[in-house]
C-alpha cells in the first residue's frame, strides 16, 4: 500500500467571517510531485500555510509525516521555498545557505559543505562569495530555490519556483526538481500549468476555497476526448469549416496568435475512426503540425474547471 505523507480531513481555515478553505480532504502519496493550482484567492497560499505549521487550522485535522505540522518530530524533514523569499543583504549567499544549515543542527564544517551541494545543485557555484545586491533576480530566485533542499527534506513544498525565470533557468530548475523528485515529495503551487504538466504526476485543484479534485495529470488531460496540435503556423482563419464533413467533430478551438495551437474536440462514439478522419483531414488541407497530444493542455483542462 502507498504511504501517505500528508492527510488533512475536513480542514478548513476561517479568517473573521471568511472561509479560506472549506472541508479539504486530502491524500498525499510519498515519492509524487503534487500540483496545487487553482485561481487566485482560491486558498493555494492558506493551505501551505497550514501544512507548514505557519497557521493553526478553524477546523479539521492535518497530519504531516504522521505527525502535526508544528511538530519538533518533523522538523528538518519538510522545507518551503515562499514565493517571495528574499536574502539578507550584504552577507554572502554561501555563508546565508551554510547559516540555515546550521539552525537544523548541522556542526559548521558539515553545514558549509551544505552550502556548497545545494548551491552546485541550482548551478551557481561561482556565486558561492558574491553579495546578494550583485545577482540577478533569477539568480536570487535559484539561490532561495537551493535554501529548500538543504539537509535532504523528505517534503519539499515550492510556491511558483520558476516566476521571474527566464525560459533557461526554467529548464535548469526543472531538471533539478526533476532529480529530487526521485527522493523527496514535493509539492508544486504555481499559476504557470505548463511547468506543473512537465513536472507533476498528481494534481490539487482548489476553487473558491474548496477541494476540486485531487487526481493523476495524466488522467485530468486525457479524459476530454479531444486531439491537440503543435502546428507549423498558426492556422487559418476558416479552419473550422475544414472539420464540417466530421460528423463526429464536436468543436474546434485555436490558440492566441502565434501559439499555433489546434484543439479539435470529437465524440468516437460517433465514428470509432474519428481520430484517424481529424489527422487526414488536416493533411488534406496541407496543414502541418510538430506535435500531437491525446486530450487537452492541462491548462485548458483547469480553466474549464475554475471557471
């Protein structure tokens, strides 16, 4: 049987009259990389709050490692990465990472050593000296990143580590988060879905402070029956007028302009072959595509669903 490393049942969060959240039930898997999404004011920033220890629950329970989330038994085992943390200025980013390594009980020479993993890890080794004020903001961003996974955490909880990134460093920290996901459990909020599709097996969807679903990505992409084209250009105006002689074709959607995106919703029931006749149907028109996908963006998926 999976082992739980977070539960919460019924909890729910009020601040004066308002309700944060409402009966969240949750069953977190260890060694899964979770999404949490959701519009904003929908209860993302509350709920780690709440796991983190940071708030005390209005209602319902939560259990972290089996343990309460305040609990000394946990400590050192979970880290968060707040959306907006920020270095002490004029105190180099090693000795900032070393001092962090040291305040969960590490001896000196075992927390520079610390330091120094974690800062290899994001890529910024040569900035091990350098004073906060002389780095870019996403080198900051990597180094806050780094502070994360100092001393292994079994959960590591990352509110939109990749905000502010450019697509470089997004690829690098996704690497990173990639390789730790093989030993921790780690807990993604951001608004940006495409790097939760990449990364996340599971998915935590919150809507007006309550639970939404809590299920597989693969499963929340695949389930509308749709075909979804990475197109050589974007296509042309008249496109739905192409799919017309489908009868089984129930809707058609583009993307932005200059997204080249394809989204042709059909009905197999109509014909079993509909997803054969879509793909011939497109090269008759002599419309080319670099990528086809089984279902929807996950971020069409979750916009369907927040509305």
């Amino acid at each position: 049987m999976d082992q739980s490393v977070i539960q919460t049942t019924q909890l729910g969060k009020n601040f004066g009259p308002t309700q944060a959240l409402v009966d969240i039930n949750l069953d977190v898997i260890a060694g899964m990389t979770t999404g949490l999404v959701g519009p904003n004011g929908a209860g993302k920033t509350t709920l780690f709050s709440l796991l983190c220890g940071f708030l005390k629950p209005s209602a319902g329970s939560i259990k972290v490692l089996g343990h309460a989330p305040d609990s000394p038994s946990i400590r050192g085992r979970i880290s968060i990465l707040p959306q907006d943390a920020s270095l002490l200025k004029s105190l180099p980013v090693g000795r900032q990472l070393s001092m962090l390594a040291e305040l969960q009980g590490m001896n000196r020479p075992a927390a520079l050593e610390e330091a120094k993993r974690v800062i290899k890890l994001v890529n910024l080794y040569e900035s091990f000296n350098q004073l906060p004020e002389r780095l870019s903001h996403g080198m900051l961003k990597r180094i806050a990143i780094a502070q994360a996974f100092i001393g292994s955490p079994e959960i590591i909880m990352l509110d939109e580590p990749t905000a502010g990134l450019d697509p470089n460093t997004t690829d690098s920290i996704k690497s990173v988060i990639r390789q730790l996901g093989k030993q921790a459990s780690i807990i993604i909020s951001s608004h940006n879905l495409e790097v939760i599709e990449d990364l996340c097996q599971q998915i935590i969807i919150l809507r007006k402070g309550r639970l939404h679903s809590h299920e597989a990505v693969a499963e929340l992409t695949a389930r509308t029956k749709a075909l979804t084209f990475k197109l050589e250009a974007d296509p042309p105006e008249q496109v739905e007028q192409l799919f017309k002689q489908l009868t089984a074709v129930t809707d058609v959607k583009t993307g932005a302009p200059g997204q080249h995106r394809l989204v042709v919703r059909f009905n197999d029931e109509q014909d079993p072959m509909a997803e054969i006749e879509i793909i011939k149907c497109l090269a008759t028109a002599g419309i080319a595509y670099r990528e086809m996908v089984r279902g929807e963006r996950l971020q069409d998926s979750v916009a369907e669903r927040t509305r």
